[in-house]
C-alpha cells in the first residue's frame, strides 16, 4: 500500500490567456500544429497521413464541418 495520503478532488480550474499576437503569427502557429499532427499521425499509421483541421476562422472548412455534423444529428435522429 501507498504511504501517500489521497487528496480531495475538486473541480478543475480552467485558465484561459490571449495573448498578442498577429494575424501571421496566428498563421504560422496553425501551421506548425498541422505539421505536428500530421507527423504524429504517420508515425502511428506506418504511412504519411495528410490533417486539415477545421479552424473555425477557416470559414470554409468551419462551413463544411458544420453542415456535415449538422446531417449526421439528423440521420442519428437526435
């Protein structure tokens, strides 16, 4: 057994920063994050493995995915 004493456990606390930045660090940011996934994804695939995240300032992609969560509510009947 465990020496250690268990401490209570309470509701997490949640701390949200913005900081400044620009529209180009914003940009290099996002793309450095897809590069990430992307690379951690082919690993556990065996096989290079494309991401394209759906960022909500991406309008386009933000539309699409919300149509087609939008459609898959519907065929699930929720």
């Amino acid at each position: 057994m465990s020496r250690l004493k268990k401490k209570e456990v309470g509701a997490p606390t949640v701390i949200v920063r913005f900081l400044p930045g620009t529209a180009e660090d914003v940009a290099k940011n996002r793309a450095a994050f897809q590069a990430a996934l992307e690379m951690g994804l082919s690993r556990l695939n065996g096989c290079k493995t494309a991401v394209e995240p759906d960022w909500e300032g991406n309008e386009e992609n933000y539309r699409s995915y919300r149509k087609r969560k939008l459609k898959e509510q519907e065929q699930s009947g929720e």
